[in-house]
C-alpha cells in the first residue's frame, strides 16, 4: 500500500461520496447479507476502512460478532475510535489474500468497493471462499472497469439479468462460488456502475 489511505484515513468520513454513495451501498450489501439462512453469529468486512458499513451492520445484526479487515493502519484507526457503544467489534490489519482466520469461520462475509484495488482476483477471492461458512454468503460489490485486470471492454457475463465482468465473475466461479443474485448499483454519478453480487460456497 502507497500510504494514500493512512493519509486520508482522517478525513474520509467527511467526503459527500459518504452519503450519496457508499452509505446507499452498504444498505443494498447488507439487504443481500440478510438472506442468510440464519442470523449471522459471525460477520467479516474486507476493506472495512473506517468501519462504516460495519457501524450499520450492528444495528442490523445485533447479535452478531463484527470483524473488520483493512490493509490501512490508519482506517483501521479510524474505525476503532468511530466504533459507538455496541458497534464495536474487532479489527485486524491484513491483506485480503492473506486473512489470518480459520477455515469456515464467518456466516457473512461482505466486500464493499474495495476489490479494485486487489492485484489480481483470484487469490482474494479463494481466502474469502475459505473463511466463509459451508452455508454463509459473500455480499460482494465491485466497480467495475476501474481495476487494470477488470479493462471496461472486457466481456460480460449475465446473472439473473446483471451485465458482470468477466474478469470477476469467472475467478468468482472457478474459486467455488456460486451466484445466488446480482444487482447493479448506478444510482451515484459521481462513480462507476457498482455491481452487487450474493455468492454462496458450493
């Protein structure tokens, strides 16, 4: 990591993008978390940054044990100090193709706007397939086009009715999930076409 997110990590709750566009997101991410069979005991964010969708999601889940994940020191700073009463949880630092949680370990797994900055798909895609539960789900959104392995021209896959990139949706398969629903997320100017995705392990 460049630092830029440790840089921005004291001001980024500020950004208008907060409310226009990832606080709408994470409310579409977390409609798709509570299709899990049961309650969620566990809940993993990956790329938590200042742990704003975790923050609603302890109000959704409250019974729920939250973990949240950044490679950012200072997010992950950020998002401590942020945590109200009962929205705590813990957070790690880590990479996200190198999660240090057993196998099977989360019922929810979500990943908000943060798979763009992965090197590659594949190998983050395998840990979160590895830490999520025999019968939890992945609540993933992705922008797509923005990632040097996601170029916008590359050829799209349809899933009940979502154009998905090619370049996501295939490592997504091949890494042993399966997709359960998709939505497309263009409500914000400002960004790309989001596309969110309910993945379950096959």
């Amino acid at each position: 990591m460049d630092g830029r997110f440790d840089a921005w990590a004291p001001d980024y709750e500020a950004s208008a993008l907060q409310d226009v566009f990832y606080t709408r997101l994470h409310r579409r991410v977390l409609a798709f978390a509570s299709g899990a069979p049961d309650a969620p005991r566990r809940i993993l964010d990956v790329g938590c940054g200042t742990g704003r969708l975790l923050r609603t999601a302890a109000a959704a889940f409250p019974d729920a044990h939250l973990v949240g994940v950044d490679l950012s020191a200072g997010m992950l700073e950020q998002a401590q100090a942020m945590a109200g009463p009962g929205e705590g949880g813990v957070f790690v630092r880590a990479d996200s193709a190198a999660l240090p949680f057993a196998d099977g370990a989360f019922g929810v797994v979500t990943c908000t706007a943060c798979s763009h900055h992965w090197q590659e798909p594949t190998a983050a895609l395998a840990e979160l397939r590895r830490i999520t539960a025999a019968d939890g789900l992945l609540a993933l959104a992705h922008l797509q086009g923005v990632a040097p392995w996601d170029p916008p021209d590359v050829r799209q896959i349809r899933r009940r009715g979502v154009r998905i990139s090619s370049a996501l949706a295939v490592p997504l398969l091949d890494s042993g999930f399966r997709i359960a629903d998709a939505a497309l997320f263009a409500e914000c100017p400002l960004m790309p076409a989001t596309v969110v995705l309910c993945a379950r392990r096959r």
